[in-house]
C-alpha cells in the first residue's frame, strides 16, 4: 500500500518519473529511469519488484525501461484510466 512505508519491504513504487517540457523525447527520462532500476538492484537486495501506475499513454515509455504492463489499475484520479506496470528486479 502506498499509504505505509516498510523499508526493508520486496515491493518498490515509483510515484512520478518528471523531465522539464523543453527538456523531453531527449532519452533524458529512459536514462535516468534505467539508471534508478540498476542502483535499487545494486543496492537493495530486498526489492525484488519496482511497480508504477501510468496513463495508457506512456505505456510503451515504460515498457521501453524494462516494465511489464500488468493491465488496468483499480486506481480512480481523474477521467482516464490508469495503468498498472512492474519491473523483476532480479531478472
């Protein structure tokens, strides 16, 4: 739950991935994503999962980076749909 922290839990959520407007489809956010899932694999041994919720949208963003789309999430914000996406880190 995001609503509760463990800080030795197996599951990790990224709640935003933000590059600046001027600043996008540069590879910025692909390199810095990529580079966050390698330190958490080097440097948490205890997360075995990275998990986020995205618009349809940036679904093949983060599929890009390695996540898989699970399907629909049960998360209601706004008029569109949200998407649920996980990464194995120890694939």
């Amino acid at each position: 739950s995001m609503s509760c922290r463990e800080p030795v839990g197996s599951l990790l959520c990224i709640h935003s991935v933000c590059v600046h407007e001027s600043s996008r489809r540069k590879g910025i956010a692909t390199k810095m994503l990529k580079r966050y899932v390698e330190m958490v694999r080097e440097t948490q041994p205890a997360v075995t999962c990275i998990a986020l919720i995205c618009k349809e949208y940036l679904v093949s963003f983060y599929q890009g980076c390695g996540f898989t789309l699970i399907g629909p999430s049960p998360v209601v914000h706004g008029k569109d749909p949200w998407m649920e996406m996980r990464h194995d880190t120890k694939k």
